[in-house]
DNA sequence: CGATTTTGAGAGCACTGCTCTTGTTTCGGC
DNA sequence: GCCGAAACAAGAGCAGTGCTCTCAAAATCG
C-alpha cells in the first residue's frame, strides 16, 4: 500500500512528525499561547512559510496536537484498564481515574490544551472526536463488565431525567441500564474537575496530601456510579 | 478620605473603569487570546502607549479581568445563598451550584479566564486569592449552618485522609467535622468539572437535557458531602 | 527526456506587546 | 499667582508574530 511510497512521501512524514516533536517541546516548555510557528520552523533550520505545505496554520498545528495528546491519556487509560484486569468495578475505576491524573501532571501544558479553555476560535474539528473519547470508552468498559457481573448496585435516577438517561444509553451503552450511565457521566466530568483543579493550582495552599485526597474521593465517584465490590462466585 | 480627590483621580478611576470594560467587551467577544492592548486603545481614541500608564503590562489587565471575574461569580453565588436563606441544606447548596452555572453559560469568556487553563506565564497573583475563595467560602457557610442545625449526616473519611483533613479543617473551618470539610472540598472540584464539561463543549452531542442533568449530578454532590434535609424542630 | 507537481526560500503585509523620547497638562508647596 | 515636579498623551520605533505571495530548485511521473 503506502509502504515504499518514494523518498517524498517518508521524508514528508519525517518532518511532519519532527514539526510536531519541536511543537510539542515547546508547548511542554512554554504553553499553547506561546507557541510560535517561526520559533518552531527556525529550531528546525527551516523557514516558516516552509513549515505552511505541512500545517495550513497554526490552528491546525494545534489541533494535531490536540488529537495526539487525547490519543496519549487514552491510550494510557487503556493500558492501566488493562493492567487491573481481574480486580473488582471499583478498582478498576480507580486505576483508571489514578493513571488519568499521573498523565496530566506529567503533561500539565498538553492536558490544558485539551481539557482547559479551547484555545483558537475554538470548535473542535471532527478527527478529535474519535481520540477524545478513549477514556470515557474506558469507564464504559469499565461498567459493562462489572454490570456483566452483577456488582452494579444501580444509582437512583430522578425522575425528571429519565428520558435524557434513556437517550444517553441508547446511544452509547445500549446493554447498560440508563441510570448508570447517567451516573458514569456525572462522575466523568466530576473526575476532570479535580484533576483540572490540581493541574491549575486551585489546591494551592489548600490540599497538600493530594494523592490520597485525589484516590479518596475518586473511590467515592466509583461508589456513586454504583460500582461495587462483589467477589466472583 | 480619597472622596474629593481632585479631577486628576477621578479621571484616572473612570479611564481605567473604561479600558476594563472595553477589554471585557472583547474578551467577550473573541476570547482571552484575541484581546489586544492596542485595539482596546484604539477602540477607546487613544493611543496604544498611552495604555500603558493605567496597566503596565497585557497581563496586568488580565489579571485585573480575572479579579473582576472573581468576585462577579462570588457575588452571584453569595446572592444565591442569601436568597435561599430558611431553605435545608441540600437545596441551598443546589441553588448556589445553579447560581454558579448560570453564570458561567453567561460569561463563558471570563469564566475561561478564571477555571480554564492559567493563561499567562501563570501563577496566579496575590490579589487573586481573596476574590477567588468568595465562591467557596460560600459553600462552607453552608455547611456550617448545616452542620449548626443537626443536619448533616458526617461522610465517611479515609484512615489515610484522617491528617489531611484535620489540617484542612483547623485551616479553613475549625467549627466543622474534618470529614464534612475535605468532603465538601471533593464536591466543590467536582462541581467545576460539570460546568466546565459543559461550557467548554465536552457535553456537545452527548448530554442534551443539561439543566436537569446538572440539578441532579449536583444533589448527589450534596448528599455526598453529608448535607441532609432535616426540618427545624 | 520533458512536463508536472511538490518543496524550500525570501520578501512582504498587517498586526502584536512594549519601550523610549518629546512635548503638554495638572498638581502641590511657596 | 508662580514654578518645579509629577502625571500624562502622542508618536516613532523595535522585535516578534501569523500568513501570503512569488520564484527557483528538486523530485516524480508519463
């Protein structure tokens, strides 16, 4: 197929990828708002509006970035899903939430740029759809199986909410009872607030023991989703 | 006192009155990253260097927008709990969530500003910490008439979160359980985390009945931190 | 080989934050 | 009322930005 495409094709490839290397060295160093085509293009020896036949602009720089960085927590959900294969709901969900913050303090200026403020005119363009929703892929995961297994105790579900609910897991967890996935939901955004909070400095001078405040209270969201401990029979 | 101050102050109260709101107009209108000392001059008459004797720096007008922000949302919120004086617990906490919330969907820009990714060379100022905590001081008066009253039901707290809690609780509210505090502060994060889902567009296509979806996410907050419905005797 | 597409290089435009210098206006003490 | 000091507006200018355009070199394909 695309294997032996000629020089072009790989050196296009190559330097696409250095692009965003030296774009991801530096947003790592100073932030997104600082990120500079020219400074990138000039640490790569090149001229800027060479850099233009690989990223019709900056926005596009970005939003690469952007799909990259929800493909690396992802994936390191996925693998600390995997890791904790066996352990009951709750574990599991720990694990995950756990290895979700252990990746956005070690990219804290990758994490904002996708879980803080949206940087350009905003929007995000379709191909970050698919990236960005491996974790919360995770959770779902996480709750079919345990439902599977029968250590769910389903959450309540007001009333006044039930057919968003049924909506909800109509469309993204048909074999999962609306209850929980309203709950997973809940849970999944309550889970990145504390991570953003922690990232952003909001615990500054306030939580200092965040490791395990942060596990506490993630055990707690797994309890209100209604995962629970029950030992295969 | 400074009340006749001589036209010179006054002047210099009301331009830098003007280029605030000038440059909240444009925050408004494009977002942190757009705003721009010289258009915000331009747009006032004057000259870009002229700008520069009321705000040293770009992000010296920043910050005072984030101060402003701050307190805007603390007022909201203080407002909510005022008005909800006599209602239990549970629904008080609600109604300053919901208060918290509208005025993020009013002024996503500014809300941007002060719960999204810290746009500057970050680290936030000191004059920031006063105002910021107005929002969360609000949520402990609650917990505090609450916990006054009887009606609260104290939530389960970690052995290994037992020091952490006692110190955040001898620093920020030595008249409350321990438990009830690093509780609240888990609710309070967690809370963030809904409305920035949902104001930065992380609930696009996905959760469509947000009001109600929020409402009930947000009564289980409660129900979490330990507040109960518990009428006076 | 020749024609075509892809790439790099450079100049240039309009814009940004910020500094410095030059006059002008206002203020407080005599 | 006068006069030095402080505050101020204005303009020019610097270094940097994203982005567009043109033009030559290089790789690709017929």
């Amino acid at each position: 197929m695309t294997s032996v495409q000629g020089a072009r094709a790989r050196a296009r490839i190559e330097v696409t990828a250095a692009i965003k290397d030296e774009a991801r060295r530096q947003l790592a160093a100073e932030g997104a708002a600082k990120l500079s085509l020219r400074a990138v293009a000039r640490e790569l020896g090149m001229v800027s509006s060479a850099l233009y036949r690989y990223f019709p602009s900056r926005d596009d720089l970005l939003t690469a970035l952007i799909v990259d960085a929800y493909d690396s927590v992802g994936a390191d959900a996925e693998a600390a899903l995997a890791a904790s294969r066996g352990a009951d709901a709750p574990a599991r969900w720990v694990a995950v939430c756990r290895a979700v913050r252990a990746w956005a303090l070690a990219h804290p200026h990758e994490y904002a740029l996708i879980y803080g403020s949206p940087v350009p005119g905003y929007s995000a363009p379709r191909d970050t759809v698919g990236p960005a929703s491996r974790v919360g892929l995770t959770f779902i995961t996480i709750a079919q199986d345990a439902h599977r297994r029968g250590s769910v105790a389903l959450p309540p579900l007001a009333d006044e909410l039930r057919p968003e609910a049924a909506r909800l897991a109509d469309e993204f967890a048909p074999d999962l009872p609306p209850a929980l996935v309203v709950a997973l939901v809940a849970a999944w955004s309550q889970l990145f607030g504390m991570v953003s909070f922690e990232v952003f400095g909001q615990f500054n001078r306030m939580v200092e023991n965040r490791d395990a405040f942060f596990t506490a209270a993630v055990r707690r969201l797994a309890h209100d989703t209604g995962l629970i401990v029950r030992p295969a029979p």
